[in-house]
C-alpha cells in the first residue's frame, strides 16, 4: 500500500506578534516588543504550503487558536466582560495580556508527537498533544489542539489520540519538536527517536545551567508507552546541554531527520557515537540503512546553527529518491552557512537541492520551516480518513489567502493587543475558518 508523509504547517494566527515570551529563545528575546505584521506572516506560511503543494507533496494545514485567550485570563483572576478582562489586564499585568495573546500554536511541530500506525502495537496512528508547560504562553495551547486534532483526524478506527502529560515540569513535553522518525518507507516500521533535555527524576544526567531543559526523559517515555511503541522500535538520546544554554531550546533547532537520513550538527547530542549506533543497529533490524551527515562545529558553529536555522530545514523525500533541503532565508545569508550547503549539495550525498523560504515573521520569534510542520505519515487509507477540509489545494490557497486578506491586521504592537476589538476580530476569522476547513466547532467561542 502506498504511504505519504504529510507535513501539516500551522497557520499563522492574526495576533502574531514579538512578546519576548521564550528565555532561552535567542530570536524570541532579541525581537522582543518590535511591530509585527500578522498578514504578512500568515502569507509567508502559506507560500510555504502552496510550494510544497506545487512540488508534489501532500501538504495539510493545522488552524490557529483563539486569541486573547480569554478564559486563560479568567483563570488569573479578571472578571467582568470579556472587554473588561483585557483591559484589567492590560492595566495591571501587561506581561500576562502579551502571553494570552500569543499565536504561537503556528509552530505546530510542538502541537503533538505522532507515531505513525506501523509502529504502534494497536496499527493506528497515535498522537499526544503537548503539555508545551516550560511557558505559560504555551502551556495554554493543548485544550485547543487537541480538539483541532480530533477534528482533523476523527475516525478512531484510524486514529488515537492522547491527553497531554500531566501538567508540571517533570513532564515538560515539547512534542514532534524534540522526536524525529527514521524507517525505510513511510509504511514500514521504524525506529522512533525521542530527544530530551534532562531526566526530572534521576540526577545523575547532566541539565543545563542557564537555560531551560524543556523536554524531560520521562516525559519522552511516556509518550512512548502511550503509544505501544516496542523497545526495538525506539531511541532516547539526552540532548547536549551545553547547546541548550546556546539557545537550541528544542532539538529540531540543531538536528533534523527523515527517511534513512539524520542531518544534525556535531555538538547536538551526548554520547553521540553510542546514540548512531544504537539508530543504526535498531534500523539494521527493520531492514533500514541508517545514514548520518555531521556538520563539523568548525564548518558551521552552534551560534550559527541557531542565527541561520539551518538544522530546523525540511527534509523531504522525492520521487527520485533523492532529498530537498527546505531552509529560511535567513541560511542564505548567512555565508558559512550557505557555503556549508553549496558543499552539501555538491558532494553526491543524499541532499540534492536547497529551496529557499522566506519566513521572517516567524524566524523573529523563533520559528523556522521546521517549527511550522507537524509530520504525519499516513498508508491510503488513513490519508482518505483525514477531514478532507485540511489538505492544501489550489482552492484552499487560493481561499485562504482571501481570507487572510479580509481579516488581518499588518501591524501590531504591544499597546493594540490592550483593543478588545482584536478579539472580535480573532473570533469573526477563525468562525470562518472553520467553514473553510469543515472542523465544526473547536474553539471557547464556539462551544462556551
Ligand atoms: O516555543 N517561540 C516559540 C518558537 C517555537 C519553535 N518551535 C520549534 N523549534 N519546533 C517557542 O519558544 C516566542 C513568542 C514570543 O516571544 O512572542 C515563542 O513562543
């Protein structure tokens, strides 16, 4: 039967903005309370979609969230209407109004982890949704994904989904972020890759110091058992600290994987030589050929790694068997970098071709090629079970870049996240948008 990996992109939401939100997110902090341009963004995103669709991939879309969220502001303790509760909290806690404004659900590669029906012990594909607990601005996220999720993937016949972890840091989770799945085809079983940061529960790993170790070892395990992934069927591999506290706050900031191949760079993980060939071995009995291609810190250094987002590329199988590299903008400036990937090219490796995207809203805050996707890889028939309203046609683009140009504002600042018509606004796109993408109701709005 024949197998897809589908790449879902977020969907910019129309109050993307520069809250400074993220410590440990070099671009986050350093782009902090600069004007953003939603419909911009949103745009960029979509350009995404619409070439990878041109190409010849089945591309899907993931919708934004509610913003301000509202109730999250309620549960703080502001009452009154929902005008009143913005603007109290503008008045008296501006860094909590900036967080319940945030659309940061557009990075989908944390939405969830997904193990595709060939590995799980039960044939369905499965997905937890992440707890994203290390921000609060995050950590609001998951109610709302899930439900978009199960709107998208609703046949349980096909799909299984999972509650987010428990709520503490014990068992940050991060989702596809910090998970990369290697196998021969998308169809066959392969050997899941788990990354974490520290173990919450044994203090014999090593943690970073200055920055955040969002994903836990427990957290990573659990969402494997929930999934019946088999121990031939996994990796765990800790992430090297010291790259954390360079600002590689998630692993897809450092490392990226597809099919046979692991693209990461030198300093990305502990242990590395017992991590390859741990992959090696487990994929050897899957039939699979494992392949790494290290990038040496004297090529390309950490700092650059996460200036230029290089590592948080897609990797994307073609027809041909060969693979594209899809980087930001902002790698080809970068001329170590961009020397480094002319070389890639030229070797007779895997990667055979580099497109370049402009994605500088997102890049602002963070958010690379990479963070915008969530994987999912699906045999025929699930693919025919997904909401049709989700994939990426001509149409859809050509709707939804209508509709971004109806609703979205392009420019917004601290002070305009305080207009309670923002929130109208929020609500009157995102009801539209889910007639265009037939997912019923899912958000507060709709269902309260
Ligand atoms: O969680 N940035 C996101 C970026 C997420 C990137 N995702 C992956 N690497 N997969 C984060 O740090 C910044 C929001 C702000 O500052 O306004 C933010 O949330």
């Amino acid at each position: 039967m024949k197998s897809f990996e589908v790449n879902f992109d977020g969907l910019v939401g129309p109050t993307h903005n520069y809250g400074g939100l993220s410590f440990g997110n070099v671009a986050s902090q350093s782009n902090s309370q600069q004007a953003s341009n939603p419909k911009e963004a949103a745009l960029q995103g979509l350009e995404k979609m619409k070439a990878l669709m041109d190409m010849g991939f089945v591309q899907g879309v993931l919708a934004p969230q509610e913003r301000p969220d509202v109730a999250a502001l309620r549960s703080l303790g502001f009452g009154g209407t929902d005008a009143q509760v913005i603007q109290k909290a503008a008045k008296d806690a501006m860094p909590l109004l900036v967080a319940s404004c945030s659309a940061s659900s557009m990075w989908v590669a944390n939405a969830a982890t997904v193990s595709p029906s060939a590995d799980t012990a039960d044939g369905r594909v499965h997905f937890t949704a992440a707890n994203l607990n290390c921000k609060f601005h995050r950590s609001i996220e998951h109610p709302t994904t899930s439900r978009v999720l199960g709107a998208m993937f609703a046949d349980p016949q096909y799909f299984a989904h999972h509650a987010a972890l428990p709520a503490v840091a014990q068992f940050g989770d991060e989702g596809a972020a910090n998970h990369t799945r290697f196998c021969r085809d998308y169809g066959e079983a392969g050997v899941e890759f788990f990354v974490y940061g520290r173990s919450a529960f044994d203090s014999r790993y090593p943690a970073p110091q200055k920055y955040p170790a969002r994903q836990t070892l427990e957290a990573s395990q659990a969402v494997a058992r929930l999934h019946g992934l088999s121990e031939a069927g996994v990796v765990f591999a800790q992430q090297n600290p010291a790259v954390i506290d360079q600002g590689v706050f998630h692993n897809d900031v450092i490392a990226v994987g597809n099919g046979e191949l692991l693209f990461h760079h030198e300093d990305a993980f502990l242990n590395t030589d017992q991590v390859l060939a741990e992959l090696h071995g487990k994929l050897q009995a899957r039939g699979a050929q494992f392949q790494s291609i290290c990038v040496p810190r004297d090529q390309v250094a950490v700092e650059d790694a996460v200036r230029s987002y290089l590592f948080n590329s897609q990797l994307l199988s073609r027809a041909d068997g060969s693979m594209l590299l899809i980087v930001p903008e902002e790698c080809r400036s970068n001329p170590r970098v961009w020397q480094y990937l002319q070389s890639l090219t030229a070797c007779g490796g895997p990667v055979r071709e580099v497109k370049v995207f402009d994605l500088k809203q997102s890049m602002q805050n963070g958010g690379g090629p990479a963070c915008l996707r969530l994987r999912v890889a699906l045999k025929e028939t699930e693919l025919a079970a997904v909401n049709p309203g989700v994939i990426m046609t001509p149409a859809l683009y050509g709707t939804l870049t209508r509709w971004v140009s109806k609703h979205y504002r392009d420019a917004l600042r601290e002070s305009d996240l305080a207009d309670p018509q923002l929130l109208l606004e929020c609500r009157t796109a995102l009801d539209e948008l889910t007639q265009i993408l037939k997912l019923g109701a899912v958000y507060p709005f709709q269902i309260n």
